[in-house]
C-alpha cells in the first residue's frame, strides 16, 4: 500500500523505460526438474511472458503497446544458484497512418542474471544491455537513439498475507554504457540526458490472489524508481556529483485466469517525464488496457 501511494503521489517523473518493470523474473521458482545438492544442471528451463494493449489516455505516440519476454536458464547448481539469459522487448505504435496502428518505437533489452537462493529471499546480479530504436521515422525527420546498459543487483523477498502471495522487490542499477542521439540535435541543460544517467534505486511489489473459484483470481503491481543524473556526460557514480533525481511509477491490477499460466486483464498507469521517443523529451501519463500471458513457475 505504501508503495503504491508513493507512485500515485508522483509529481515530476523522469526514467527510462524497463520492458520488465512489471514482471518479476527468478529462475529458481521454477522446481519442476529437480537438480541434486551440489551438482550441476543444464538447460535447465525455458520461461516466456507476453502482453499487448492500447492506451485509454495517452498522447499522440502511443496507442497501442506489446511487450514480450523470455528467461532461458542456462545452468543450475543445486537449488540454491542459477544463470539465465533474459531477453525482453517493449513496443510502441502510434495511429498516425490509414489502419491507426504506425510502428514507432522499439525499446529492448537483454543480458545475464545470476540468482541465489538465501534463507529469506533471493539474491540476484547481472548486466543488461538496453537501448531504444525508431521505426518508421524517415518522414518526421527527427529520431531518437538510446543505449542504457546497467549493472544490476535485485532482492527479491516472497510475501504471503491475508490470502495474497507474491513477493516484493528491492533493486539498484549502476549505468555504464550511455548514449543519447537526437536529430535534430538538444542540448538544454534542463532537457533529460541519458549520457548523465549515474544510477537507479527503486522497487516493485507483485501480488495475487485466489477467489472463491480456483481457477479465478485478481493481480496488482506497483513499481516506483529514483533515476539519478550527474553534471557531466560520460562519468560514472561516485566520479561525478548527482545534479538531479526523479521519481518514476506505476500501479496495476486486474482479473486473472490461473493455471499452468495466468492469462490476464487489467489496466495499467504509469507516469513518464521523458518518454523516449522523440529529440526533445516529453511528458506523458499513460493509462492503458492490457491482457497478457504470464507464467507463475519462474516469475511473479
């Protein structure tokens, strides 16, 4: 609850988009093969996500949203130790053409995760390469060209309350590699830069619960991140003071049909500073309806 007043209450957001950052991933959840104490396991799973949706309230560049993602566990060692590949894309159209459905951007991420199991919860390291790609962008004459690889160190800790289970997330991400390409070209110092990204501290909670039927249930998310950006482009945390900080957010909830997958229905918002898409950053607050396909054996 706390965490979804802090993003509910957000004022100026600015962040990057993360393709997951409503999709808690964690291989080890997975026990359907079991792999004996100090031995190790290969290929060991395959985990995939999906969902798609159009935007109720919006601005001119989005209207229609998809988002898929895979988790290919490379190894195992015993229960407690794993390394993955993940890879996840997010995709943006707006309705500028005939059918209302013109491809505009390509967010995409991908890289390892390493998780390992503890007493309370999950640890988790590993580094993403992200970026952002225009699509059909010739005629604007303007596009945008992001890269904003991380370190990336998560705690994930599982919940269980009052009939609801999910787990909670606490995550940090040191940016390394950085660009930011506009054409035309900005530079306002007041303008968000991804080359002054230093670091991101934030969190995310993943929760659902059973009704009265067992195969009918009801989901809620709520992610919230501090963006941290720096003075000088191409510095690194600690080589370079913190100029700024802001807040991003979201919350979801919706129905959810559960089994092997839960296929679920909800509605999304979301408040952005810097969408990404085009050279001069602009704001959007986003509400979109969505349905997706999510499997619960590795990820909440």
């Amino acid at each position: 609850m706390l965490l979804c007043m802090l993003v509910t209450s957000v004022v100026c957001v600015e962040a990057q988009r993360f393709p997951d950052r409503w999709i808690a991933l964690n291989p080890l959840l997975d026990t359907s093969r079991r792999v004996e104490s100090g031995t190790l396991g290969w290929m060991h799973s395959l985990i995939s996500w999906g969902e798609f949706g159009g935007y109720l309230a919006s601005d001119q560049e989005h209207a229609w949203i998809q988002r898929l993602g895979a988790l290919i566990e490379l190894a195992r060692i015993g229960a407690h130790s794993s390394l993955a590949f993940a890879s996840e894309i997010e995709f943006i159209a707006n309705p500028d053409n005939d059918i209302r459905f013109n491809p505009r951007a390509v967010f995409w991420q991908e890289g390892f995760l390493f998780t390992h199991r503890t007493d309370a919860g999950y640890w988790q390291v590993g580094y993403y390469h992200r970026c952002k790609h225009d699509v059909d962008n010739l005629d604007l004459r303007r596009q945008r060209s992001l890269i904003y690889g991380s370190i990336v160190g998560k705690y994930l800790v599982p919940l269980a309350f009052a009939g609801w289970s999910g787990g909670a997330v606490l995550r940090g991400d040191l940016y390394t590699i950085r660009l930011d390409d506009r054409q035309p070209r900005t530079t306002a110092d007041g303008l968000p830069n991804v080359e002054q990204l230093l670091g991101m501290l934030g969190g995310s909670i993943h929760l659902q619960r059973v009704l009265a039927a067992p195969w009918v249930g009801v989901f809620t998310s709520a992610w919230i991140a501090a963006n941290s950006y720096g003075n000088r482009t191409g510095a690194y945390l600690f080589t370079d003071g913190i100029r700024m900080t802001r807040l991003s957010g979201g919350v979801a909830a919706g129905i959810a049909l559960t089994g092997a997958a839960h296929f679920r229905i909800g509605l999304s918002y979301e408040s952005l500073a810097d969408t990404g898409i085009n050279p001069i950053p602009e704001s959007s607050r986003l509400l979109a309806l969505t349905i997706a396909v999510v499997n619960p054996m590795a990820m909440w």
